[in-house]
C-alpha cells in the first residue's frame, strides 16, 4: 500500500514499452522508433492498473516510443501529455539508426570501450549516459516547484530512467544497473524536499501474469 501524496511529489517513471522487431536491434537513442502490438498492449495495461492512482500530470520524451503510451496513460487520466525533447534518451552519434551488429562489425574497440565503461564513455559524436542524466535532472528541478502533493508520471528509456532514478537517491551512475527496468516496467520515487526514496520498483515482477 502506498502512502497519501501530501508533503512530497509521487514519480512515476516508466520505461517506455517493447518496440516494433524492425527496431530492436537498433541504436535508437534520441531517436524515434515503433511500439510492438505488444508494447501497444502494455501501454492499456498501464492505464488500467495504474487507475487506483490519480495523476496530476504526464511528462515523455517527443518520441513516438514514449509519447503514444503516455498519450494513453494521460488520456486514462483526462489528461494530456506533456512532450519534451529534454527527456529523450542519450544521443548516440554516428551509431544511431544503425544496427548494433553492424557497428559492433565496424567499430569493435569503441563498442567494448562503451560497454566496458557503461554510463561514461561517449559514442562517436554523441554524448555519454551522464550527461543525458543531468539533461533530465535539470528538466525536473524545474517541475519540482510545482509539483508538491501530486502524482506525476513520466515516460522515458530505461537508461535514462536508471540513472536519474541514482541522482535522485544520491547514488553514483555506476549503480544503475541495479535499478534496471524492462521495456514496459514502472518504478515509484516518492520525492520530498531533502531526498527522495524508493515507493515500488518494478512491482509487476512479483506477479506470474505479466507477459
């Protein structure tokens, strides 16, 4: 059982659904790409488990993997979504649009390099985990003012999703892969003033019907 949203903001952060096959294998990053027929499902299951709370606001990143789902959360809700470049996963520079396997073919060291140093290596012309993370950190101390006592969702990437949920809770970027979601998971950050604490993480885990 959550406790009432008074004196702090309830984060809903949710990682953007499944794609579409012809790009799961992509370099998406900032990019735009597809939902699945699965991902489109999910994005209703989010609206029709996530009824028992009220949200104030939805927040994505101007993509359509992110801002067709939180149109559907948002529209559950009488809401409208909120889209904002701000919130778009790391630029991957000249590998982006492209398939992993070819870049990993064409670009084997710079691949190991930004595997081996997840979080901070930066892809050619692109721009490291990092700094993607403070891009967003930066967007919510903007929405932080205004966002006492109310629940507000946001869709992003996964990445994204972990490493702001670290500077949240004063973690290092290194620890986000233990904060890691699946395409379609949720987790809840109960914000307050000096701090923020885990709510829930990934809660659909604990349940066998999840697909």
């Amino acid at each position: 059982m959550l406790a009432p949203v008074e004196d702090f903001c309830r984060l809903v952060l949710l990682r953007h659904p499944e794609l579409h096959p012809d790009h799961q294998d992509v370099v998406v990053g900032s990019g735009a790409a597809p939902l699945s027929r699965r991902g489109l499902e999910r994005a209703v299951r989010w609206a029709r488990d996530l009824s028992v709370l009220r949200f104030d606001a939805v927040f994505c990143a101007d993509v359509p993997q992110c801002a067709d789902p939180a149109k559907v959360l948002a529209h559950a809700h009488e809401l409208t979504e909120r889209p904002d470049a701000r919130l778009r996963d790391q630029n991957m520079g000249r590998w982006q649009g492209r398939r992993w396997n070819e870049v990993a073919a064409a670009e084997p060291d710079a691949v190991r390099e930004f595997f081996t140093h997840f979080g901070e290596h930066v892809p050619p012309g692109g721009e490291n985990l990092g700094s993607a993370v403070e891009r967003v950190f930066a967007w919510w101390q903007e929405i932080a003012p205004r966002a006492l006592g109310q629940t507000v969702g946001v869709v992003l990437a996964g990445n994204l999703i972990s490493g702001f949920a670290c500077a949240m809770l004063g973690m290092r970027l290194s620890r986000a892969v233990s904060l890691g979601l699946p395409h379609g998971a949720i987790g809840i950050l109960d914000v307050f003033a000096n701090g923020a604490r885990v709510a829930a993480w990934h809660p659909e885990a604990l349940r066998d019907d999840v697909a």
